[in-house]
C-alpha cells in the first residue's frame, strides 16, 4: 500500500504502555471498550436495516462480496445493508477525485489523508458534518487513544472519525538478523556506528557461513534510509521545532551529515548497489533469500521474514530494532499520528442517518465488532489459544484478513497489526511485543503533524523532489557535497520555499493556539 512505503510515514506525545498490545491481542476489553450489547440492539428484527453506502480502498487481490459470511453477519450485527464498493489501492486516489470533484459523495466518505487540498477546502466550504458534538455519545470511538483524535482534528473541530492505527510499529525503521548478529559477535546496535559496524560485518564476515562473500548489510531503496536523517536532526517528522518555529529537516545541516553517512554505506558497498531504483519487493526477496542481513521495514514482516527464513533454518530470525540514539543519546523510532485513514459525512446526509453512521462505525470500534471485521467468526474462522487467535482453515477459503477485506473498514485494535500475524511462532510474537513495549517510550512528536497551507500543497512536492534528486546523484557519485552544500543554500533562497516555510509556521503557531497549549 502506498502507506506500506509512505509510512514513514509517522508522533504523538504521550507514550503508550502495553497494556494497549494485551488489549487488543486478549479476549477482554479494546481501547474502545466492549459494548455487546450494542449489536444486539442493532439487530432488533423490528427495526429496518439502515442502508449505507461507501467506498473504501481495499489491498485484497480477492475482495469480499455480500453474499460472503462475514458481511453478512456484520450487517446483521449492526443492522444494516452495505453498499460497499472496494477501490483497488492503485486507483484509489484518482476515483476519490473525480468523487470528490463531483460532489457525488457515499455517505460514509473514506479519505486516506485528510490533508489535502480537495479535503480542506471541501471542508471549510462546509461540505462535511461536523462530527465535534456527536461523538461523546458513541461509547467505543469515544475511547481511542487521545493523540488518534487531537491528531485527526482539522481547526480544533472532528470532521472526522480516524481510522485507528498503531502509533508505534508500522514505520520503515530496520530490521535484522538476529541469528547472523549472534554468529558475528556482535551485540544489538544502539546508534548509527553502531549500525555501520554491524551492516560491515554482515557484508565482509561471512554471516550465514557458506564461505563466499556473498551477503550485503543492508537492502534498501532512498526512502529506507530516511531514518538515518530524522535521527541526527532528533525530529520524528519531516519538520523540527527549533526556537518557536518549524524548520524543513531537508535543508537542515544535520541532514548533511545523514547524507554523507548514507554515501559512506554506499560506497563501502554495504547496501543495495541499485538504490535508486530499487522496489520493495526487491528488498524482501533479499532479505528472504539470505542475501542482506537486515532491511528498513514495518514490524508487520517480522514473521512473514523469519517464517520464509526458517523454512531451510530453523534458528533464523529477523527482528527488528526497539530504536537507535543519536549522538546526544535521543532514541528515535517511527511513529503515526494514532490513525492512517479516516471517514467524513457529507452534509446532505440527515442527522438521523450520521447518527446512524456513527453507531455502525462505533460497533467497529468494540473488541466484539473489530474481532468480527478482523479475524472473523469465533468457532468459524479462529480459535483462541493461551490469549491469541489462531487462524482456521475457513478463514483462508472465506477471504477473512486482519486489516484487509472488511478489516479495510476498522484496523485492528492496538497492535495486533504489527505484532501478530497468522502462523507466528510465539517466540517471534513474545519478541515483537518486547519491542513495542520499548518503541512505545522512545518516539519522538512530529511537530507538523496535521499542518498544511496552499503553498505547501503548490510547491512542497515539487521542491523535495528536487532535492532527493540532488541526494541520489551525491551518493551515486554524479555530484559532490560541495555542489550539495551550494544546492541547498540555492534553494532556501527560493521564493516558493520562503513561502512554504513562511505559511507553514503561521498554520503551525494557529495549530498550538486551538489545542491551547
């Protein structure tokens, strides 16, 4: 998915314990609380079905219909009839804007982000409902974490209703083998030397023993390393609150030094020699055939990795990192604003109907209705085993996935997206939540998150291309870090630059001012 790679796109300020990862991985409570009782009241036989209709983006290459088991039984739950149309991943951008464009809006309207320009300006326009004074009154969405809904507010108000996301876990951030680090003697690594020395003994010490000089540190694409550049600025965003203001981490000077540090990699041959045009699949196919010991990725392939690994090595693990420090000691990880997607109520809907809307997503929001969409029917398509679920052969045949299908519609509560996955060895899973537990107090806030302005969404696409372009002939060779240096203050002087860090700061200093702070 285009935030698959995105993900990076991704912070909050308040650290999250583990007691969300039991939360959603245990048959007790969610984060929103369960509310059994509201499927049975939704399912009164004397009330008429609500119709509903939406369109959301679905990854599946098999995608459910309404005559499958579980869409059945969600509409019965919740008494309604769904007119949902899935929207394949590759096009979904281009029909949102021709919806969007032409006003013919479902009623339950999915955005994947809802800071664009189309969504901004449809919604001070006063296309869609203000939702500020209704969700009170829905006790599970009422519950999500409290950065997933100051994150989602657009002017201090709740347009939307977030689709709930990890903050922590589903960012490109490394990943590596855990069995060549043992073979190599080498302990975790706590800070970019550290990572340097490990990706050189993973190329040059023979870590998977066959006797030929056959492996690289580490496979990746540009986007991979983006990591390594949030660390030495110490930002968990693309921006970085220095003296009262926001500043691109782009042009930052530590982002030199990110540079030089990324061509060092590159020209000790210590990472993928196609970076430039290197996919993630690619990535993958290398780490799952032993030819790089670690990669950048979300912790979701933890097992899909280690499971492919152990198919010819029973003792391979690819684990991922809990965080690196920067030089000052500052631990950076990846994180999210609390939610990736979320869902709007044009206002040609009547209240009576958004009230409707709202009591269905909240049905999504109880652990009793997110198990449905996720994993299924108890007894039908998952057992559960010491606290987990475990996948039956029927969910395979009736199309059931966590966070695909009908889980498009509400993600799995707490970490179970990034944590757990159908098959996984306990040990792999015990280990994930490890990770998160120490990921969960070692983020870092994003101060531009949710901060957009007209010259941000004109020129900013145009003037990053520019310069990862720069950076991609620097560590390919084609240019210097002197001509780097000359680029750089050649861009900050651009008027269209000027202006988007100009309307950035007075849209960032309007952000504090409505959340009071």
């Amino acid at each position: 998915m285009k935030r698959r790679t995105r993900m990076t796109r991704l912070a909050i300020a308040a650290p999250l314990t583990l007691s969300l990862v039991l939360t959603a991985c245990g048959s007790g409570e969610s984060a929103g609380g369960t509310n059994g009782k509201q499927g049975e009241e939704a399912g009164k036989p004397s009330e008429k079905p609500t119709e509903i209709t939406t369109a959301i983006m679905n990854y599946e290459a098999d995608m459910v219909g309404e005559d499958n088991v579980v869409w059945k039984e969600l509409e019965k739950q919740t008494n309604t009839k769904l007119k949902l149309t899935w929207i394949p991943e590759a096009s979904f951008e281009e029909k949102l804007n021709v919806m969007l464009a032409s006003g013919d809006l479902p009623e339950m309207t999915y955005v994947e982000s809802i800071d664009t320009p189309q969504i901004r300006s449809l919604i001070s326009q006063g296309v869609f409902w203000d939702l500020t004074p209704f969700i009170k009154d829905y006790p599970n969405m009422s519950k999500l974490p409290k950065e997933t809904w100051e994150n989602s507010k657009i002017d201090g108000k709740h347009y939307v209703i977030p689709r709930y996301y990890p903050i922590v876990g589903g960012g490109l951030f490394p990943m590596l083998r855990q069995d060549w680090l043992d073979k190599v003697g080498m302990k975790t690594p706590e800070t970019l030397d550290d990572l340097y020395k490990v990706l050189k003994a993973f190329t040059e010490n023979d870590p998977d023993g066959n006797g030929k000089k056959d492996t690289i540190g580490m496979a990746g694409y540009l986007g991979s390393f983006n990591f390594v550049y949030n660390i030495m600025n110490e930002s968990g965003g693309a921006w970085k609150l220095r003296d009262g203001s926001i500043h691109p981490i782009l042009t930052e000077d530590k982002s030199k030094d990110a540079l030089i540090y990324v061509k060092k990699l590159y020209d000790e041959g210590l990472i993928s020699s196609d970076i430039a045009i290197l996919k993630l699949n690619q990535v993958l196919e290398a780490v799952k055939g032993s030819k790089a010991g670690s990669a950048s990725l979300s912790m979701a392939y933890a097992w899909e990795v280690t499971g492919e690994l152990r198919n010819t090595n029973p003792k391979a693990e690819f684990r991922a990192l809990p965080y690196l420090k920067s030089d000052n000691g500052v631990k950076y990880v990846p994180a999210t604003g609390g939610f990736y997607g979320a869902y709007l109520i044009p206002k040609k809907v009547p209240e009576s109907k958004v009230k409707s809307i709202l009591k269905f997503l909240d049905y999504g929001y109880s652990q009793e209705g997110n198990d449905l969409a996720n994993y299924g029917i108890k007894g039908v398509h998952y057992e559960e085993k010491d606290g987990r679920k475990v996948s039956t052969e029927q969910a395979k045949k009736d199309l059931v996935k966590v966070g695909g299908n009908l889980g498009s519609i509400w993600r799995p509560l707490g970490y179970a997206q990034v944590i757990d996955s159908v098959g996984i060895a306990n040990d792999v899973y015990e280990q994930n939540k490890k990770t998160i537990e120490e990921r969960s107090k070692s983020y870092l806030t994003d101060p531009a998150l949710g901060v957009v302005s007209d010259a941000y969404n004109k020129y900013w696409s145009d003037i990053s291309k520019k310069i990862t372009d720069f950076r991609v002939k620097v560590i390919l060779g084609q240019e210097t870090i002197e001509t780097y240096d000359q680029f750089v203050k050649k861009m900050k002087e651009d008027a269209n630059y000027k202006k988007v860090v100009e309307e950035m700061n007075a849209e960032y200093k309007k952000k504090v001012e409505l959340s009071g702070k």
